[in-house]
C-alpha cells in the first residue's frame, strides 16, 4: 500500500531497525489521529522488517477487552509449539527470556496497535519488557492515539526511560499529499482546485478523504464543487468512527465545538462538555492532528453537521440550552444567543426574554430577517411571566408578522386590546398600538387606544402617534369641519355608539386618519420622490414607503404607482404581506388608469399571496377584484366573490369602505339601485366618522348620485355632486372629471355639452381611459339629442373604442348595442377608419398633432380655427398635410388614439 506524506516517519522507523540489528534493543511509539493511517503504517513497518530478516509478532489492542492475557496471546501465538499444544502462560521474566532467545536466531519485532486499548495483564508484560531489554535484539513498535489522556503507567515515564525509545506522530496530509492520493485514485494527476477542495472537506484525514471517494467520482472540471456528503454515507460514517475511536472525553468536546460553532474557544468548549480547560486543550489538538479541527473550529460544515446529527434530538437541545446560557455569560451578542435558544426551544427566565427580544431587534436592524425576528419573539413570548412584557412582544410580533402573515399580525393585537379595555395598558404601549391599529386600517380601534392615550397622560391625545419618518408632513390632516362632540349621555360613559348617524371627528380620530389621507401637494410629490427613490425597502421604511405609493394612487399618479409597485414588491415568497400590500397598490392605480383586466389580474395574485391570512386586508384587494369585474361585466364571478364570509369587525376598519363601494357598484350594475344607494351612503357615514372623507380616495357623493339618478332622484343627485365639486379634492382632473360627467347629468340639455366637454378634458388628462369613455358616452348621447349628429357620431366612436381597449363589455353595449365589448372597431355604414402606428404619427408636426386633435375629435374647421388663434385656411393646409403624411383621404380615418395624447395642448 503506498502511504503518503509518510517519509519522514518511515526513514525513522528504519534507523530504529538498524539499531535492532545491530544489538540495541528500542521502542518506537506511533502516536497518530484516528483515520491517520496508524495501523497501515504500522503494516508497512512489519512488512519492511519481514523483509529485512527480522521475526515479526504482530497483535493488536481491543477497547473494551475483558479477556486476560489477550494481547500476549496474540503476540506469543507463533512461537508456540509445534505440537499445537497450549503452553501456559509464562511470568513476566519468562516472557523475556522468551523473546530473547528468540532474538538470537534473527531480531524479533514486536508489532502492537492500540497498545492502550490492550487488556491490563498484557500491558504489564509490555512495561516489564521495555524495563529490561537493553542489548538484546528486539524492538517494540507501538501505536497509539495522539494526545489522548490515559491510566495506563506505559504511557507515562517508563517509555521515555528507555534508552531507544523513539517518539514519531502520525498527523493529517498536507495538501501535496491529499494531492497525490487523488493522482493514485484517478490514475491521472488532479487539478489543484478540486484537490484543494477535497482537502479542505477532508481535513487531510486519509480515512474521510478515501469515504469521500466511496462516495462520489472526483470532479470533471475544476470549477466542479464537491457535493455536499451524503446523510450516513461512507464520510459520515468514517466521520463518527473517528469519533468514536477517539474516546468519550474527545467526542464529547467535538459535540460542543460543533454547538458553539464560530464562538468555540478551549475554555467555553471545556465548559459545555463538562471538563476541565486542560483536557480540553489536550482534546482540541487531538482533533486538530486527526484533521476534523482548525483554530477551534471544525473544518468543514460538513463536519459540524455530522456531528450533530449524531446526537439525540433531546441532547442536542439540551447542549444548544447550555450553549445559550454559557454564550449570553460571556457577552456574546444577543443574536448568536438567540440562535441557540431558538435550537433549544426554550427561553427560562427574564434574562432569556431579553436575549430574544435584543435579538429580533438587531435582526430586523441589520438583516432585515423578519422570519428570524418572529421566531424569537415568539419565543420569548413563551417563555414571559410578566403580562407588560407579553403585551409589548405581543405588539413588536404584531409589527414583523405583518410581512408575511396579516391575520396573525391583527391576531396579535387581540391581548393589548383587551389590556387596554381592561385599563391595564401603560401609554407607551397604548401609543404603539394605536400606531399598529391605524397601519392595519382598524381605525374605530386606534381611535379608542388614542382616547385611552389621552386620559393616561392627560393630554389631547394623538401627538404619541406620529410617525418620525420622511413624510412627516405629508400625511397631515385638512382643518377638520367637525362640531365639537356633544356631551355623553348618562350611563353612555362617554362613548359614542356606532349607531350615530354621523359620529363626531375628535382629534384622536383626525390623527388616525392622518396615514390614510392624502392632501396631494407639490411639495408632497417631492418628498415622495425623495423617499422612493433613496430609501431602500425594510422594516422600518415599508409604512411611509406605502403610504407614498398610496398618495400617487389617490392623487392623479396613477401611471407611477404602478411602476414602484413592480419596483418595490419583494421577489419570492419571503415577505408575501408586503407583496400582497403592493399588488393591492398597483391593482388599485391600474383600475384608476382604466386597465380592468391588469388590476382584476393583480387584486386575485394579492389575494392569493396571503391566501387563508389576509384578515381584514383581504378585503382591500377583494373590493379592487370586484370593481374591476363589474365594470368587465363579470357578473357571475362577482356573486362568487361576495359570497365571502364578511365579519362583523371589517366595519372598524378602513378596508370596509371600498368593500361597500364595491358592493354598491355592482348592486348598481344589476339594476339594485336602492341598494346600492345604501351601500354608498353607509360608505359615506363611516368615511366621515373616521376623518377619512376625502372624495379622492372614496367618491361616495358621485356614487350616490349615479344611484339616485338611477331611482330618478335628480334634486337629490344633484345636491351630492355640487358637494363633491365644492371638496378640495375636486381639483384634481379625475375626481372633477367625474363630477363633472354627473353634474351634466342633472342639467338641462343645453348646458351638457359644455360640462361633458370640460369633463372629457379632466379625465383624459388623469389617464383614467374608462371614465373618459364614460365621459365621451355621455358627450356623444347628449350632441346626438341636439342634432350633431356627426359629431355625436365620431365621439361615440371613440367611447366604444376605449370601452372596449379596457374590456368593460357592458359599457361598451351601452354605447353601441350589439357590437359587443372585443377590441374591435364597430360596424358603421361608413369607411372602417384606418389605424395610424406610431411610426405614421411621430412624422406629424406639433402643430399638426393639434389640428388632429380636434378633427378627430369631431370639432368642424371653423371651430378647430377659433380654438387654436389660426385661420380656417391655416386648418385645411394642415389637414392636407396629415392626410397626405397618414395615406387617408377622409376625416373619419384619422387615428383614434392621438387627440388623448395631444388635446390638452390646444386653446
């Protein structure tokens, strides 16, 4: 067999039989690791004697032997008689003699292995003859373990006594060795990557580095990792040998290394495996020789795993418990401790709490590992005796769980809220969760914490709420307009009762409000680009992140909210709370940009992200889903959708006011009208009880109106929409687009045109394409009942050609009956008009795009010329030059999409 990295040793070996033959008597000890190639080298030390003329008696210790005598059995086994009889035992001076006379005829070389694991008796006559032989030609070649401490009086001064004694350790290959067993196993040479790879997995551990080539071929290519072990393949198996050879004391220290992992130093070690720092020392270079260690650690995570799947579940959550209170009394960081107790299950004490909640704090902080976070509050949440602790950790759980679990996150807040009814909640926690509650959208519920703020520290409540983020000042509230709240009644305790028509706006519910309001100002956008731009998405941003993107939403930027929400949503399945939060976001803008089919696509894949724990958050995506359905027409699908158990506490939060909109849409769409009406109406009750009623975000004065319209309640209708454009929020092109649109529908015939025509405007500047074709519909209806017919004909055109781009089927059969919702242009009695691409209309001057503008619009020449200060001439040359540019011949050719684009630049 060849051996490697074995030179040195052997030309040692060779001196020592030199000597022999020469008529010194000598002792070598091979001390070598387990898996070093101890009994191999020792072979090849017999067979190099055998060779030499030497008689070899070769025998071998057994751990655990019980039977006296073994050993010398084995050893005297070939001097026995040849007439097979058993010779008995001889003393120990006769055993000498014995090997003497031996020697006479040729040296004898005692070979042994494992010399400490021999029975007693034969250790005796081992010491007897290394005390007396001096010039007799014998030589004792032993092997043992390296650095293991023994009882046995052999391995102490009477070795060294010995005038040839010889000391040669047997270490771990270098990685010029491991190189050259690889060559001898492949046959060829090995690269050195995969060369230094296997050695670094081995630890230069000869036993390990042959079980790893039991189990895989080596590399083809140089860039080929080696393939983590197989679970109780040949390494793992050669692995625990080693351990087990080595004695109880040194696998019980690997087992602790392993634990402690990056933290093992001799001392700790020696504390978790229960033995003193010298033993522990002694056994770490033990390992270190046998190549499973380096600097205290093991030398492959291969290794570590190994290791520890070897101990019994039990026992290895009992070492991770010691390892956690060993590590947190050395001052470790709390998250390394934490690991430990999350490995151990437990969390004893308050000293352990702390641990875990420091830990969740720095995980969030620098890894933002929400997961980890949970786990460990949770676990400290176990392990609490204090109710304070338990309701702060019940908030910082209901804070992280959001990320990927809504409903546990609102669950979470079930035990502080009864704290607080109960009048046991301090005033920090009160304010964090009146902060938890108004982030969840439970608004009737933050606005109770905050009153219950207000009382403890005797103040006017809601200062303890605001956020210290970026967009401080972005989310502040209007003046409120409420009256003062009158004085309870008696025996009401001062609560007001969800029954109340209209229940008063006090300065706690104003500041729960403030994160679901958006005043939308110049300077509002240019912290939101700010904030979106130079933050990156974490625990400690994702609120204020989302409320930017929410504002975009509510504030006419619909087209940007979409593209950061695809920016922001988080990739994979780590954080689906968040993902569903954004896929609500962007389900919402596209429904205000008109793209039904993109936001029905994105409110089901938000829904489905949090699948089974959406809790009240659910019903935000369900409301944009259901919206957006009716509006396609999908009137089945709703029915289904609305068939989902609604709770009773959706209607203390902010997610019920689109629910009942939605609702009442599509009551609205299946001729329900007073229904629908009571939907709106109780959407409006709510939003105004909540500080929320900003028509940006919940329109329900229009909706109302289109209900009572519908119910021919015109008075009624009107006096809501007059409302709506007396509201901020009216300023905004398609809150007043749409008011607009409704305010034309309670006017005489005369005065629609105009309204419609600002209406249009409005909305094709807000980039909502199905309220424009709402808009055009209603233009096109009232020019045809005042005789423009052509005009009214072009228009309508245009309003089934957007009904139909966005797939609202019923709008776009409304507009044209029986040319259904496909995106198609409708039959009409006149040439199909032909499409432009963009290559045909990018050849167009500006001044050209104008005059298309607003021919395609269907205004006549002479007024194209009094809008845009030009002459009638000035028109026709312009128009010539189009035709001429687009290859058409005719007015209602020119393309349908342009004048969107360009309108807005005549006049």
């Amino acid at each position: 067999m060849t051996l490697y990295d074995r030179d040195k040793e052997f030309t040692r070996v060779e001196k020592a039989l030199d000597s022999t033959f020469s008529g010194t008597a000598g002792i070598v000890l091979l001390e070598g690791a387990v898996g070093c190639g101890r009994t191999e080298f020792l072979k090849e030390c017999a067979d190099l004697a055998q060779e030499r003329g030497a008689r070899v008696l070769y025998g071998g210790g057994a751990e655990g032997e019980t039977l006296p005598h073994g050993l010398l059995r084995r050893l005297l086994a070939p001097l026995a008689p040849r007439d097979g009889q058993q010779r008995s035992i001889p003393t120990h001076q006769e055993f000498a003699e014995t090997l003497a006379e031996a020697a006479e005829d040729a040296p004898v070389v005692l070979c042994v292995d494992d010399f400490p694991h021999a029975d007693g008796p034969s250790l005796g006559y081992l010491l007897h003859l290394a005390r007396v032989v001096r010039r007799q030609r014998i030589l004792l070649i032993l092997t043992g373990p390296l650095h293991e401490r023994t009882d046995s009086p052999v391995l102490g001064t009477e070795l060294l006594r010995h005038p040839g004694f010889v000391r040669i350790p047997l270490t771990h290959l270098s990685p010029a060795g491991t190189a050259a067993l690889l060559t001898e196993h492949a046959g060829a040479p090995v690269a050195a990557p995969p060369a230094e790879r296997l050695h670094a997995l081995s630890g230069g551990n000869p036993l390990l580095l042959r079980a790893l080539l039991a189990e895989q071929p080596l590399p083809q290519r140089e860039s080929d990792e080696w393939p983590a072990p197989e679970a109780g393949g040949p390494f793992t198996k050669a692995l625990l040998t080693c351990l087990h050879r080595s004695g109880s004391g040194v696998r019980e220290l690997a087992r602790a290394v392993a634990v402690l992992g990056e933290h093992a130093t001799p001392e700790l070690a020696a504390r978790l495996a229960g033995t003193t720092p010298s033993r522990a020392r002694q056994g770490l270079t033990a390992l270190e020789s046998a190549g499973l260690t380096r600097d205290c650690r093991l030398s492959h995570p291969a290794v570590a795993a190994a290791v520890l799947d070897d101990l019994p579940a039990a026992e290895r959550t009992a070492l991770h418990g010691r390892a956690a209170h060993i590590l947190d009394e050395a001052g470790v960081r709390a998250a390394s401790v934490a690991r430990h107790l999350l490995a151990a299950g437990t969390a004893e004490g308050p000293r352990a709490v702390r641990v875990l909640h420091e830990a969740a704090r720095q995980s969030l902080v620098t890894g933002d590992d929400s997961r980890h976070a949970v786990a460990c509050l949770e676990l400290a949440r176990s392990g609490c005796a204090d109710e304070s602790t338990d309701w702060d950790l019940d908030l910082r759980l209901a804070a992280v769980t959001w990320r990927f679990d809504p409903a546990a996150a609102e669950g979470h807040l079930k035990g502080p809220l009864a704290a607080l009814r109960a009048a046991r909640l301090g005033a920090a926690a009160a304010g964090h969760l009146a902060r938890l509650l108004v982030t969840q959208g439970r608004i009737e519920e933050a606005a109770e914490a905050l009153e219950y703020l207000a009382r403890a520290t005797g103040s006017g409540g809601g200062a303890q709420c605001t956020r210290e983020d970026p967009l401080r000042g972005l989310f502040a509230l209007p003046p409120a307009e409420d009256k003062p709240a009158p004085a309870p009644a008696a025996g009401e305790g001062g609560a007001e009762q969800p029954a109340e028509p209209v229940r008063t706006v006090s300065a706690e519910l104003r500041s729960s409000a403030s994160l679901w309001t958006h005043p939308g100002t110049q300077a509002d956008e240019q912290a939101i680009d700010k904030l979106l731009e130079g933050t990156p998405l974490a625990q400690s941003t994702f609120d204020p992140m989302v409320q930017a993107v929410r504002t975009l939403v509510h504030t006419d930027h619909a087209d940007r909210a979409v593209t950061w929400c695809r920016t922001l949503r988080p990739e994979g399945s780590a954080a689906p709370g968040w993902n569903a939060v954004f896929g609500y976001l962007q389900a919402e803008a596209q429904l205000r940009l008109g793209d039904l089919a993109g936001a029905e696509q994105q409110a089901e894949a938000a829904m489905e992200a949090v699948a089974d724990r959406g809790g009240l958050f659910q019903f935000g995506p369900l409301a944009t889903l259901v919206l957006a359905q009716t509006a396609r027409g999908s009137y089945d699908a709703v029915a289904r959708q609305l068939q989902t158990s609604v709770p009773e506490e959706l209607f203390t939060s902010v997610y019920s006011l689109n629910f009942l909109r939605a609702r009442g849409h599509y009551y609205l769409a299946t001729h329900r009208h007073k229904a629908a009406l009571g939907e709106f109406l109780d959407a409006g009750r709510l939003a105004r009880r909540w500080g929320l009623d900003r028509p940006q975000q919940l329109p329900w004065r229009t909706d109302a109106a289109e209900a009572l319209l519908a119910l021919g309640e015109h008075r009624q209708a009107e006096r809501f929409v007059l409302e709506q454009l007396a509201t901020p929020d009216a300023r905004g092109p398609r809150l007043r687009g749409v008011t607009l649109r409704l305010r034309a529908a309670t006017t005489p015939l005369r005065q629609r045109p105009k309204l419609l025509t600002r209406a249009v405007d409005e909305l094709r500047r807000s980039g909502d394409r199905f309220e424009l074709a709402r808009a055009l519909a209603d233009l096109g209806r009232s020019l045809q009942m005042m005789g423009e017919g052509t005009r009214a004909a072009m228009v309508t055109r245009r309003a089934w050609h957007l009904a139909a781009q966005c797939g609202a089927v019923p709008l776009a059969e409304q507009i044209l009956p029986g040319q259904g919702g496909q995106d198609r242009k409708p039959n009409t009695p006149e040439k199909e008009p032909v499409e432009a691409g963009a290559s045909d209309t990018d050849q167009l001057s500006e001044s050209e795009k104008r005059v298309v503008s607003l021919a395609a619009y269907g205004y006549t020449n002479r007024e194209i010329s009094a809008k845009l200060y030009i002459t009638v001439s000035t028109v026709e040359q312009h128009l010539t030059r189009v035709y001429r540019k687009l290859n058409i011949t005719r007015r209602q050719e020119l393309p349908m999409d342009l004048h969107f684009e360009t309108l807005e630049h005549a006049g």
